[in-house]
C-alpha cells in the first residue's frame, strides 16, 4: 500500500514539469510571433514614410510650428497668453499690447510691421519667501544694510526660501519670474543618455515643488501638439500598401510631443500614430517618432536670461542697460536694450502708484529686449522680451551706532548728520528726500518729573519707557530743522542739526524716499541725545587778591574738578583727566585720576616732600617758566558709546609768572627765616609788584641788590659772630629768636663775609655789641631770601668791668636777642667768663658769692654771708631768706650749707649743724663722700658684703635717724649713727 501512494507523487510531479515545459515553449512561439510583427510594422512605416515623403513632410511642419511658437513665445517672455491658459490681469503678470517693430522677409522683400506681445514680467516686485519684506519701513530686509543684502539672502538656512528653483535666481529687488527652461520629471519621464545626459534640464528643476506646467517645454509642447495637426493632416487616402503587401494607415489621433533640450540645440520629438495590415494577422497600433532638431540657441539663450534677470534681482547697483555684457553666459551674439515704459517723467509728490492707481498699473514698468544674431528666425535673430515690473526704491540702513536700540546717539552740542542714501533698482533717480519727525514736523523736549528719573535709576536701558515718561512732545510747532539746514538745501538730500541742551532723550524721525512712480521706502531713525557733564574747572589762587587764572612758578596751585556733575543720561562721573599744555604746544601734564581724586595739587609731589624742601625744588617742576598754558580737564563717565564712554571737556587759561608779591604781617619774613607751619605763606621778600597786586603784568623779581632782610641783633661779639653771620645755614630759626633743633642747609648764593671790623675790646670784653644784619635777594626766586649778605658790628653798651677780678660780674645775657638789650648782673656762681669763655663762675677768692651749689676748690668751706647774687664788685648780695652756717662747728668731714631742696637745708642752732632728723652730734655728708671717709661708721649692723658699689662710692647718701645709707640699684644698705 505504501508504494502504491508513492508512485502516485512521482506522476504528479512529472506531469506538473511538462506543463510548464509546454507553457514555455508556447510563449516562445508567441513572443517571437509578436516582435516579427512589431519589426514587419516598423519596416512598413519606415517604408511609408521614405517612399511617400512623409518625413520631410512632417520636418517642414514642425519646423514651421516650432519656428512660429518659439518666437511667439519668446516675444512673451517664455509664456503663451490663450483663453485656455491666462496667467493673470495685465499689470500682475504681463504687460498688454506693448508694442514692437520687426523687420520680416515676407519673400518679395522685406517690410517693417509691428507686433503686440503680451510680455510677461521676468522681474515681478514682490518676495515668496520670508527672508523677503515687502513693506517699509522693513524692506527689502530688516536693519540690513544694501552692502550686505546679497550675502544674507544667499546664506538664508531656511529651505523654503531656496525651492522652487527659481528663487534661486531671484533677490530682494524682485522675484525672478522667467519660466524653467524644462522639467525632468514629468508624466512620461524623459532621461536621456549619453551626451544628453548632461543636458540643461539635470539641475533646473525641483523635486519636491515645481510644477511642470511653468517650463518652456511644457508649453512649447502643448503649443506644438495643439497646433500640429492644422499642418499635419493625414486621410485614408493616406494608406500605402507595402512592398510586402502590409498596409500602413495614419490615425486620426493626436500626436504625442517630446522635447529635447542639447547644450546648443534643441530637438522636437512627434509620435503619430498608426495601424499597420500585416497578412495573416490582426491590425497593430504602433506609433512613428518624427525628430525636428532646432538651431535655435534656447538653452544658452534661457541661461543667460535667467542669469541676468538674477543678477538684476539681487545687485542693486548692476545697471542692465549697460552691464548686461558682464553677466555670466554672455555671447557676442548677445544684445540686450531696455525700453522704459513710463508715460510722464514725474509725479505729482506723494503719489503712489501701488496705493492710488493712478495711470496705468504698468506705467513705470521696463521692457528688456534681448537679441541672438546667431538664432535667425525669418532671416531676423530671435528677440526675447521680458519686463521688469516697476520696484520700490531702497533706502539704504542708516545705523552709524551699532546699539540695539538707537540708530544715532549724539552728544549734546554735537551735530547729526544724516546722509540718506537711496537706491532704484530700476536705475532710475530718486526724486524726494524727505524728513518728517523730530525737529522737522514737532518738537519733543525731555521732563525730568519724578517718574521718569525713577525709571532711569531702576531700569537705565528701557528706553522705550524712559520714552513714555520722559518725552513731552509738541506737534503744533513745525521745526523745520532738517530741511531748512545747509546740507538739505544745497542737496535736497543730506541733512544736519546742532543738537543744544534742550534735546535731551529719546527722539525717532523718518526719512522717506520715493521714486519717479512714486514708490516709496523709508526708515525710521531712533535717536538717543545725552546731555553731557557739567565740568566745572577752577584754580585756587595761591593768594585771595590774585586774579583768577595766575599763578607762579614759585608757589603750587590746586586744580578743583569737584563741581563737575554727570548728566541725567550720562552716568556717574567715574574718572578725570587733566593736562597742561604751554603756548607752544609742549605738554606739561597729562594724568587721570579716579573718581575720588577730584582735586589735583600741583605739583605733582607736593604729597611727597616736606614743605621746606619742596619750596626749595619747586621751580624745578612742572611749570618751569613764564607765559601762557592751557588747563584742560576732561570728565569721563561710566556711560558708553561704541565702546567709548561719554566725556566732557572743558578748559582755562593759565598766566604763569615768576613770582607773586605777598605780605604776611604774621610771618614777615622769607625762607629760610620764615616762622610760619607753611613757608610757602611768608612774606615774599624778593618779588615787586610794581603797579599793586591787581596788575600781574606788574609783577617781576627783586634784583640782587635789593634787600630781604635786615635786622639788628644784639648780644656777645664772638657769639653775634658765629651765630648770625657764619652759622646763619645752620640754624636759621636762631636769628629770629626761635627755640628749635631744626637744622638746614646752606640756601641760596650768599656766603658769608670773610671778616668783620671787629672793634678793640681789651677793656670792653663783657660789653654789649650790635650786629646790623643784611641779606640780599639772590635774583632768581621771589619767595626766598638767598642772596649775600653782610653784617656791621658796633659797640652797643659798656658794662662795669673790675680789673681786680678774673672773672666779671657784670656783662651781656646769654644768647643773642632781636630787640635792644643792657647790661645784667650775673647771679650768684654765673660770671660773664662762665657764660662766654671758660670760667669758674667765680668773681674773686677772697669774697664768693655762694647759694644753691658749692662753688668750693677743695676741703671745708665757709660763707662770709648767706647771699643769691654777686654784686658785680666783687662782693655778695645778702639774701634775707638765709643765714651763716661756720663749718668749724660741724666737724672735719666735708659738712657744708646745703640748700639743695627743701629738706635738706642746714640749721645752726647753738653753734650745732642739724640736718633732717639727725642726731645733735651729726652733720649732713655731701654726696659722692669717699668709702673711706665713711670707715667710721660702718658698723655690724651691715651685711651683704660691700657697701653700695663694686667702686666702693656711695652714692646718695643722706643724714636719716637711723644712721647712713646708701643706695646701689634695688640694695638699700643702712649705717647706724656714731
């Protein structure tokens, strides 16, 4: 059972093979019944059309259709104008009925007629694409200027801007209407091989959104099919019977049209239609393709066009009348002339054509008209008409401030100027330029109230609402600023204002420009005025009576920029820059300094040297001689314009003279003997103001030989010597009386006399002489007085001299002294000798005047009487406060009247010396007593090793009721009495 199912499947399989074999071979037989047939077909209407003449037939048809059309269409600027295919109203699309004359070859001879084309616009003056704007004050880009229009146009990332394929070729000044030259992909495919692989079609089209009906070879190919059969026409009498006896019949079908577009040329492919008898068989409908190759230049023709009517769209400087030469794909076949179509030169101003209608919609359009001497249609080359739709002209962006905000920021003071520049892209000249806003048809003044300040302190950069709170603006008064300015009245273009401190804020003004049609473009300019810094510029005279803008080479100055205050608009003051410049043009300073250094000292170091230094060096710094100079100062604040902050600038005059005269009854004398904390504020000795303080012309220093100072001095002849004339560089404060350590150097050009008449003092050596001191100005500075000087010694006053003393006790005071002084009588232990030369201090040995110290040589001493004073004679004064003390009641150990301090004053009583608290039978040791004076009364009460000091001198040592003690350091020692 089970090989009987198999063998079953085996049959199955066996017979499923020979089916198909047998299907195959019917197929074959089939096949290659049908393409016998299809090649009996072809040899019959090759045969048909080359024995009856049917090809040149068809040839001469095309060829007059194609001819007819292409120049039709090309006098329409690539387009057909029919019922059954209208682009639009004259004025949108076309031109109607313009009017051209042509000659033609009529085949008697030539004759001139004229045809009227409707001529499409190849240029239409509106955008597709976003990047475009067609409306002012925007247009044709926003804040753009025309410079750079071409580049943001082409670099525009925005994909719907780039298809169809035509915006590509077009601009901001028109959309490029001219029609693809052909379309690749369309219903029945054409893509050609080998050379025609290349052909102008590969590129010019869009895949995603064009249309095929906006292509030359559409429509040439639905002119051509229309159009065709009123020059073919084939009837059944047209049938032919073949050599082989097949019958060949035309049917009365419309052809189909294919185009085909070569680098040069361009062919014409016509399918007709036919049904071919084949004996035997049944009829076959197969079509004849006819071939009509054209010379005319229609690829390089559309290339050119397209190419120009691109560069026309996107240059707004390209002149196509006279530059056409230069666009890519020009032949020398090439001509181009441009037909202005406007019917009136001007317009009445103000009149737009797109707004009000007036005249004809096109009445300001331009015609292109395009030759190709080398594509002869009739024996004439082929005109091309195309028409440029009247623009709207293009002022160029007017920005000289790169700020986000406002196109122009001006100081106050400062003028604008506005230099408009407008563009036709027509070629054709501007006919207005007009101003409207600010300063031409209102006023607007800025109202610092409240609300406005608050908004400039809380938000600085909201301009737009320091424009609604601040801005008051004034329509019924009509300026006229702009269009009455020199510039705007020479030109009738540029304008300038001066802009005062009234204009302070935010200010918008329009320029217009219009056109011969009246279009119009215009721009609204935001303008930002800042009011500047107030800078108050002062120089404190160095002396009320002096007048303003003097000042000396000798005494420094303060420049006070503290009054300077920032505008409204302008910020804070953040910085102040000063410079001097001499007549000459030297500059003598130039320094900033911040914010808080408002007021600049001059010199520059007065800061860093002591006042009696500094007015030694002084005329050695910055201003370092007579004349004239510019003081500037120049006020910088945080506000900024294109990167440069806002300053303002204001400057004086300087009259630097050599010196100033002044008087100081408080300190009348010059440096160096000044006595004032400011030498700079003494008497100025050495400078003349010839016609009084108010004339500085007047002004001049004192000669050599003029005085600034003179002064008697009296005192000691050696010490008058040595302490005004050859010390007077030492100490100068000395002279005038002035107890001081401060030391000097020698100032000025004076040197002391090398000798003085000193008079004969053998007998008058403690007298009382007076020096008459003299300095000179040195001729070079007003403030100092440094030049020679000299002194004149003379006898003043004798004092009493005893010839019987060594030393005297009567004579001058000690020191010298500005004022007349006498003779004094020393007191007791000061002699002339002690005071002035090397003495004692004591008058005679006999008799010595003894009080508060011990005027004794050697051993005990003792006192003729208690006196204070010496007598001038020799003798003693009494003092009536002190009484006699005899050193032989006191013992032999160096007692002596002490009368050091209060406690310790001797008292004899009963011929007995008390001290202090000490016993009867002890008398008070003076200091400095030798240990071993002192060996006696050292008792074993002591301890601690040596007394006092490793020099064994007691020091200190006092009478107390315990007995002696000395005191070394922190040891205290005691010596109980005897």
């Amino acid at each position: 059972m089970k090989n009987r199912k198999s063998q079953f499947t085996v049959f199955v399989i066996l017979g499923f093979v020979l089916l198909v074999v047998m299907f195959f071979i019917f197929f074959i037989v089939v096949n290659l019944g049908t393409e016998s047939a299809d090649r009996e077909a072809d040899r019959a209407i090759r045969e048909f059309t080359e024995t009856q003449a049917i090809n040149y037939y068809v040839q001469s048809c095309l060829d007059a259709i194609v001819t007819d059309k292409v120049d039709e269409m090309a006098f329409q600027g690539g387009r057909f104008f029919e019922d059954h295919y209208e682009l639009g109203a004259p004025g949108d699309t076309h031109i109607d009925g313009f009017g051209i004359s042509i000659i033609i070859d009529t085949g008697l001879g030539e004759r001139e007629v004229t045809k009227y084309p409707n001529v499409t616009y190849g240029i239409r003056n509106r955008g597709l694409c976003e990047v475009v704007t067609m409306h002012p004050p925007d247009y044709p880009y926003p804040a753009t200027p025309v410079s750079e229009l071409e580049g943001t146009y082409n670099s525009y990332a925005n994909n719907e801007c780039r298809r169809p394929i035509s915006l590509r070729h077009s601009g901001f000044f028109g959309y490029n209407n001219m029609p693809l030259l052909c379309y690749w992909y369309d219903d029945t495919p054409n893509i050609p091989s080998g050379p025609r692989f290349l052909s102008p079609c590969l590129g010019n089209y869009d895949i995603f959104d064009g249309s095929p009906n906006d292509t030359f070879e559409y429509q040439l190919k639905t002119q051509i099919e229309k159009h065709v059969s009123t020059c073919i026409e084939f009837s059944e009498d047209d049938s032919f019977e073949t050599s082989e006896g097949h019958i060949v019949r035309p049917l009365d079908e419309d052809p189909e049209v294919r185009i085909l577009y070569e680098r040069e040329t361009f062919s014409v492919l016509l399918a007709y239609p036919f049904e071919i008898h084949i004996q035997g068989r049944e009829p076959i409908v197969t079509s004849y393709e006819f071939e009509y190759k054209s010379d005319l230049r229609l690829t390089q023709i559309h290339r050119y066009l397209q190419n120009l009517l691109r560069r026309e769209s996107q240059d707004i400087f390209f002149n196509i009348s006279s530059q056409y030469h230069d666009v890519d794909g020009f032949r020398p076949e090439f001509s181009v002339n441009v037909y202005d179509f406007y019917k009136t030169e001007t317009l009445p101003d103000g009149l737009d054509v797109t707004e009000n209608g007036a005249g004809e919609p096109y009445e300001y359009d331009r015609v292109v008209i395009f030759r190709d001497e080398a594509s002869l249609i009739g024996g004439r080359p082929l005109i091309f008409l195309t028409a440029i739709q009247n623009r709207k002209p293009v002022l160029d962006y007017i920005n000289p401030s790169p700020h986000s905000f406002f196109n122009i920021i001006a100081l106050e003071n400062q003028v604008i100027n506005i230099t408009p520049e407008g563009f036709d892209p027509d070629n054709r000249r501007i006919t207005t330029y007009n101003y409207t806003g600010w300063k031409e048809t209102y006023n607007a003044s800025f109202s610092d109230n409240e609300y406005c300040l608050d908004a400039l302190e809380q938000t600085p950069t909201d301009w737009l609402k320091v424009e609604e709170l601040c801005m008051e603006k004034d329509p019924s008064v009509e300026p006229k600023k702009w269009s009455s300015s020199e510039p705007y009245e020479e030109t009738g273009r540029r304008a300038s204002y001066q802009t005062n401190n009234l204009d302070l804020g935010v200010h918008r003004l329009n320029v217009t420009i219009q056109d011969v049609a009246g279009l119009k473009d215009w721009q609204e300019i935001r303008i930002l005025v800042i009011d500047l810094p107030e800078v108050e510029i002062d120089v404190e005279p160095p002396f009320p009576y002096v007048p303003h803008g003097i000042v000396s080479l000798e005494d420094p100055f303060t420049i006070d920029g503290s009054e300077s205050t920032a505008g409204v608009i302008s910020g804070e003051i953040e910085g102040y820059l000063w410079s001097i410049e001499y007549s000459d043009g030297e500059m003598i300073l130039d320094r900033y300094s911040t914010e808080d250094q408002s007021e600049l000292r001059m010199p520059l170091e007065y800061t860093y040297y002591d006042l009696d230094q500094l007015i030694l060096f002084i005329h050695n710094l910055n201003l370092t001689q007579p004349g004239d100079y510019e003081l500037t100062l120049e006020v910088e604040t945080d506000f900024e314009i294109e990167g440069e902050t806002v300053t303002a600038v204001n400057s004086m005059g300087l009259e630097a003279v050599e010196c100033i005269p002044h008087d100081n009854p408080g300190d009348p004398y010059s440096f160096p003997y000044n006595i004032g904390a400011d030498p700079f504020l003494a008497t100025h000795s050495c400078c003349i103001a010839d016609n009084g303080m108010e004339d500085p012309g007047s002004y001049r220093l004192a000669g050599e030989n003029d005085e600034c100072l003179s002064k008697p001095y009296y005192g000691e002849l050696e010490t008058l010597r040595e302490s005004v004339v050859e010390n007077d560089s030492v100490n100068r404060n000395s002279l005038l009386g002035i107890e001081t350590d401060n030391e000097y150097e020698y100032i000025g050009q004076g040197t002391p006399p090398d000798d003085f008449d000193l008079p004969d003092h053998s007998d008058q050596i403690n007298n009382v002489y007076k020096l008459e001191f003299v300095r000179m100005c040195d001729g070079e500075r007003g403030n100092i007085c440094g030049g020679d000087y000299t002194g004149d010694i003379t006898h003043e006053a004798a004092c009493e001299y005893n010839e019987n003393l060594s030393e005297q006790c009567s004579g001058p005071s000690q020191g010298i002294s500005t004022i007349e002084v006498s003779c004094t009588n020393y007191t007791g232990g000061i002699t002339f000798e002690s005071l002035f030369k090397e003495g004692t201090g004591f008058c005679g040995q006999e008799s010595r005047c003894v009080s508060q110290e011990d005027y004794s040589e050697s051993g005990p001493f003792w006192a003729e009487v208690n006196s204070s004073e010496c007598d001038g004679d020799g003798g003693c004064v009494p003092g009536p406060d002190k009484i006699s003390c005899n050193v032989s009641e006191c013992g032999d150990y160096g007692a002596q009247c002490d009368s050091s301090s209060e406690d310790h004053w001797l008292d004899v009583s009963n011929g007995i010396c008390y001290f202090g608290g000490c016993s009867e039978s002890t008398c008070g040791f003076y200091n400095n007593v030798s240990m071993d004076d002192l060996s006696d009364y050292v008792s074993n009460g002591f301890t601690g090793g040596a007394p006092c000091n490793e020099t064994n001198i007691a020091t200190n040592w006092e009478c107390t009721g315990n007995g002696w003690w000395c005191q070394d350091g922190p040891q205290e020692y005691i010596f109980p009495n005897t």
